[in-house]
C-alpha cells in the first residue's frame, strides 16, 4: 500500500464512517428515548433511496400504498380508541394526520410528473412519502407496548425488520437501482480527487449532525426528548407527554435513514435488503458509544467507516467479521467496567 491508496481508502472511509455516524445518532436516540433497538432503522435507508429511484423513473413508488395502508391502520386504531373515551373531536385529527394527507400526496404524485421535476423537489417528495412511516411504525408496533422490557422490544423490532425487508422485495422488487449524484465533478484536494458526491455525503452529514445538536440544546422538543431518555417517570409527572416523544423520535429515525440513503444511492446500488447491512455497522458504532453517548457514537462510526475501508485492501473477504468484531472488546470492555443492574419490572 502506497500513500495514494492510503488516502483512496481514507477517503471512502470517512464518506461510509458518517453515514454510519448518521445512523448511529438515530439508533442512539431511538433507545435513549423509548428503549428499542430499533433493528429496521436500515430499512428506511432502503426505502428512501429506492423511492427516490422510483420518482426519478417516473413511477408511483410502492412506499406510497405502504403509508396509505399504514395511514389507514393507525387511523382505525386511534379511532377506535378515541371513540371509546368518547373524545369525538379527536377524529378529525386523526383522520387528516392518517388518512387525508397520505390521499393528498397519492393525488399530487399521480397528477404531476415526478421524473420533470427538479432534484431538491423529488427529494422533498420521497420524504413525504418514507417518513410519516417512522411514527406509524411506533404506532403500531412499539406503542401498545411501551413499557414492555427491551428484550421484549427487543423481539420486536426483529419481527418488525423481517416484516419491512419483506414489503420492501414485494414493493420495490429485487432488482437494485441508482440515482443521478446530487451534482456532477470533481474537486482536488491535497493531491486527491473527490468526488462531488462524496463532498456532499461529509456536507449533509454535518449539516444533519449540527442540526440534531440545536434540536436537543435550544428546543423545547428536543429537551422534551432529553427528558424523557434521562427519566420517562419524571418526564411524565412534568407533563411530557411520552408517547408523543417516542413518535418525535421515530419521526427522526426515519428522516436521516431515507436520507442517508438518499445520499449514498447515487455512490453504490441499493436493494431491497441493502439498507439492513449498513444498519448494523451503524449499530456497532452505536454501541461502541453505549447506546447512549452521541459523541461516542459519531466517533465509533468513523472507526467503523475506517476499518472496513483498510479492511478491504488488506482481507476483502473478511471485512465485515474484522468490522463486526469490533463489538467484541468495546463489550468486554464496559462489561468489565460496568455493573450488572437488573432491568425494573
């Protein structure tokens, strides 16, 4: 390995470690918040890229009947609810959230041609599609059994990846897809060439990171969310609705996933099943971080990103088991120097 291919590898690390950054902020913040691993956190990177890919080509995506049936479940469900407490004002709210918006964008997306319209508008557009389901999913899912144990929710999340990895081959198909860059050319930079690309994966990451930090230190929602990871009780006898929280926080999750993988789509194909690899590496990052540490966590995926990278020139065929054992010492490591507190009942 020569100094160029040091900084090649260096490169695409770095672009991959803040993809797994963004993602493992997200499954962070899932867990401090509601306890759930959030396992199909990977699916919406798939879901995301390949509604683009579709809006792009000119078709209706198959995420669009998945919140309309979602949409309608959730609106059932509430409705149901709400009509038993006899709250009858509640409907209307539930009805529009659920049921009319999700009708309102299958009529604009089967009036207007996705495929004329500019990039920043199909991308606007696939997220209104991909991430309503972030709190539809809780909804359904996470919500009847909030104050469940996290292996429980754990169990879960599983059933509810198979599921997702399963809607997502019937939807979308097996055939991978690409997207156009967000921006053609070039850049040379200490005598290396990136990509416009890769300059915008660092950007946006960034950008999203330093979002996310003014969210949590200068909102009243972001300390609502910051209240309830420190104590759900305590948040909840000052009036801080959980529920509420934990749909906030899914609503997150499911907004950097599409748009990670709105980001790396035009750098690598995307399957139906792509998005829950890169999950996982994102959870290792999350972990090294101790599912709590958002620091931590961004760093640990940029050792992730670098690892696989330099793993791939020296074992390529065994750079996932060296990026996956990773976890191995960082659990050795806080189990030694951590305590062992059984989980409240």
């Amino acid at each position: 390995m020569n100094f160029e291919i040091a900084l090649l590898l260096g490169q695409d690390g770095i672009t991959n470690g803040f993809i797994y950054a963004l993602l493992a902020l997200a499954l962070v913040l899932a867990f401090a918040v509601t306890r759930v691993i959030f396992i199909p956190q990977g699916e919406f990177v798939a879901y995301g890229a390949l509604t683009l890919a579709a809006l792009q080509a000119g078709k209706l995506p198959g995420t669009l009947w998945l919140l309309l049936i979602c949409g309608a479940l959730v609106a059932l469900v509430d409705g149901v609810q709400a009509a038993r407490a006899g709250q009858w004002r509640r409907l209307v709210p539930i009805v529009g959230w659920n049921l009319a918006l999700p009708l309102a964008l299958w009529g604009l997306l089967t009036a207007v041609t996705a495929s004329k319209l500019p990039m920043p508008a199909q991308i606007l557009l696939a997220l209104l599609v991909v991430v309503p389901l972030g709190p539809m999913v809780y909804r359904l899912a996470y919500q009847p059994l909030a104050e469940a144990s996290v292996l429980v929710l754990l169990i879960v999340s599983v059933a509810v990846h198979v599921v997702m990895v399963g809607l997502g081959l019937l939807v979308f198909g097996a055939e991978g897809s690409r997207t156009p860059p967000f921006s053609d050319g070039r850049l040379e930079f200490a005598g290396m060439t990136v990509g416009a690309q890769t300059i915008w994966v660092i950007v946006c990451s960034i950008a999203l990171i330093a979002t996310l930090y003014v969210l949590f230190e200068k909102t009243i929602y972001g300390k609502a969310l910051r209240a309830t990871a420190v104590n759900r009780l305590g948040a909840r006898l000052m009036g801080i609705p959980t529920t509420l929280a934990g749909k906030l926080s899914f609503f997150l999750c499911a907004l950097i996933g599409a748009f990670s993988g709105m980001l790396i789509a035009p750098i690598t194909t995307i399957y139906y099943d792509t998005g829950f690899l890169i999950g996982l590496k994102g959870f290792v990052a999350a972990i090294i971080g101790g599912l709590a540490s958002y620091p931590l966590a961004a760093a640990g995926a940029l050792m992730v990103g670098l690892l696989e990278a330099y793993s791939s020139f020296w074992a390529s065929a065994y750079k996932e088991v060296i990026v996956f054992t990773l976890i191995i010492p960082v659990l050795l490591w806080r189990s030694l120097r951590t305590h062992h507190v059984e989980e409240e009942e």
